[in-house]
C-alpha cells in the first residue's frame, strides 16, 4: 500500500506525473512480504489466519485475546520497513499522528513473523540510528534472567508487554521461568551477539546447543502522550528492556 500524498493548488495548477511515494520501495523483499501477509490476514477477520503471524515457537500465543492485540494494525498505512541482519524486522505503521511498530523475527519457515506490537513509543522508528547502549542493557539481561534474584531481573524487563509484563510478583515469576533464563542457567557462557537495531529495538542472537534465540531488546516509551488507557510504567523500569526471545532453529 502507498501512502497518499496531499497537494494544493488552484485550477490552474500542474498535475504532478509523480506515483505517490510508496515508504516499502526499499524494503527488504521479505518485509514487503510481510506486510501483504499482515494485510491479508487482517482482512480476512479469521483469528486462526491472524495468529498464524505469530512466532512458531510459540503455540501459547494462539489465542483470541492475541487475534485482538493484532488486529490493531488493520486499516493502518505502513509508514517504513526494515530488516536487520535478515534475521529481525520492524514495520511502521500511521495511526493518526502517531505510529505503531510491528517488530519481526525470522522464523524456521525463513519467513517473518510477529513478535510484538509497540503502540507506546508513538513515533518512527525505521530509518532511525542503532543505539549502542542496547549492548550493555543485553549483557545486564544475561547476567540477571539466570540469576532468579527479582530486583535483578524486574531491572532488566520490558515492562508493558511480553514476559515482563503485569504486577512485580508475576513478571517475575514468567521471566524466571522463560526459556531464555533455563538456557542461560544451563550453559553460562552463552553470549548475546549484535543482529542490529533502530533507535528503539535490538536484536541479538543467543546459541546454546541446539537452541537458536533471537532475542529482543526495546525501548520504554518516552512520547509525551501515552495512547488511553495506558498506565505509568512501574517504578525502576529501565529505559532498554529485555521484550522477549525466540527459538528460530
């Protein structure tokens, strides 16, 4: 989809030849690929084709209230794409004067699929600079999830959606008990390497035996305005946050 450009003028004025420009030209194919999937499958209102988005690996997040968490992004323009390392990807979708991001990981189908939805951050994040403080806010994320110590790891957490998500106590207890702290407790020496990023996501790549983990780090919001119905995040929250990991191999 192409988003339409507005002009002005009198009667008089030249008609521009120019197509409207479209901001998926210089996507990663793939990326394209997947927004006519999300597009797709938003259309068809079936919460079945909906959660197919979802991650492989994870079969838990077939659920209606996970159709619904997707089924924001129907109708909205992509506003950019972009893929990192061609293994992650984020969407920007227009929603009014605020933006939406759809962040992306390759799967065991070598296609994308959904990993989360970012409403809360408000603005563009394709075509923005990597923040290279993600590489220390990914090693306190290692160094924490296995250690099962609940300040250490509610200081790591992504805190609006994901396993970090919802009271202290059960954030806790669902990042404690994520596969990504179970592989770290069990082989120590597992590194987090670069994939790439924006200004707002990093991705990383964990490998232990025959685990292959994307994993994702994200900004908490800093938009002026939150979208209704979201709450201040929880105290000590910290500004990169462990979002989530997935199993790819």
């Amino acid at each position: 989809m192409a988003l339409a450009l507005a002009g002005c003028g009198g009667d008089d004025a030249p008609v521009s030849s120019e197509a409207p420009a479209d901001p998926l030209e210089q996507a990663d194919p793939r990326v394209v690929k997947l927004q006519r999937r999300v597009e797709r499958a938003l259309a068809s209102g079936d919460c079945d084709r909906i959660n197919r988005l979802n991650p492989l690996s994870r079969p838990d997040f077939r659920t209606p209230e996970r159709c619904e968490s997707l089924r924001r992004l129907e109708g909205l323009e992509p506003a950019g794409g972009e893929s990192y390392g061609g293994r992650a990807a984020v969407l920007d979708y227009a929603q009014g004067e605020r933006t939406i991001s759809a962040v992306a990981i390759l799967d065991r189908d070598k296609r994308f699929h959904l990993a989360m939805i970012d409403g809360f951050l408000g603005e563009p994040t394709v075509g923005t600079k990597l923040d290279r403080a993600f590489g220390g806010a990914a090693k306190r994320t290692l160094d924490a999830l296995p250690a099962g110590d609940c300040e250490a790891v509610l200081g790591i957490a992504y805190r609006r959606t994901g396993p970090g998500a919802g009271p202290d106590k059960t954030a806790c207890l669902q990042l404690q008990q994520y596969p990504l702290s179970t592989l770290l407790r069990s082989d120590p020496g597992a590194k987090a390497k670069l994939i790439g990023g924006n200004e707002a996501f990093a991705f990383f790549r964990v490998r232990s035996g025959d685990q292959d983990l994307t994993m994702i780090m994200a900004r908490q919001e800093r938009a002026p305005e939150l979208p209704d119905g979201a709450g201040k995040l929880p105290s000590g929250a910290p500004q990169l946050g462990f979002a989530g990991a997935f199993d790819v191999r």
